[in-house]
C-alpha cells in the first residue's frame, strides 16, 4: 500500500525531531571548538605582544642607565667625578620619593575596591523605593 504524502511528512518531521538532540550537540561541539581556536589565537597573541613589551622595557631600562652616565660624565666636565655622581644620585633619589609618594596617594584612594560610591547610591535608591527616604 503506497504511502500518503501527509504520513512521508510526518515520518520525516518525526525525525528531524528525533535528529535534533544530535544536531545541537554537533552545534556546541563546533561553537566550543571554535571559541577555543579563538581565545587560543587570541592567548597567543597576547604573549607574544606582552614579550616583546617585556624586551622593550628591557633595553629601555639600559637606554636610561646610558643616559644617567651621560649626566654624569657631563657634569664630571665642570665638577669632580663624585660630586657629579652624587648630584646625580640625589637627583634620582627625589625623583623616586615623589614618584612613590604619590603612587602611594592612588594606592590609597582606590582602596577597598568596592565601588562605594555607587553602593551608596542603590542604597538610596532601593530607599527611595520603599518609600523610607529621609
């Protein structure tokens, strides 16, 4: 006995809804590979990126020796060799004292970290809400 159009259609729509299950585990299985290939690539990038940041603070730290003894050597030309060292020496010393003063400044305004500000403010909102303003 020949089948009828309407019971092809049910069979095949009975499975691909038997299918369905198979095709969205195939589907995570290739979003997940390819979100992995993509933070792979994208992790790769960012070690190469952060070492060659790494061997530029490297030479730049050399560049800042060279041109420390360059002062040195140019004040050397008018007073002696340890007065310009000194003088030098001293001069960086206060650099590093205010750099780390105010380092120590942000430091201390960021924390805690909690945004503080912004708890407060729901605070207030959720008051407001509730109708215990004061």
């Amino acid at each position: 006995m020949p089948e009828s159009k309407a019971t092809a259609e049910k069979r095949s729509l009975f499975r691909l809804i038997g299918d369905l299950p198979s095709l969205l585990i195939t589907q995570v299985r290739n979003e997940l590979e390819k979100l992995k290939g993509e933070v792979v690539s994208k992790l790769k990038s960012l070690g190469i990126g952060a070492g060659l940041l790494v061997a530029a603070l490297v030479f730049l730290f050399f560049a800042l020796c060279v041109l420390i003894a360059t002062a040195i050597l140019g004040i050397a030309t008018v007073l002696p060799a340890w007065l310009a060292a000194l003088i030098v020496g001293v001069a960086l010393l206060l650099i590093t004292g205010i750099l780390a003063a105010v380092g120590v400044s942000q430091l201390k305004r960021g924390i805690p970290p909690a945004p503080t500000e912004t708890i407060e403010s729901v605070k207030k909102d959720v008051r407001t809400i509730q109708g215990t303003e004061e």
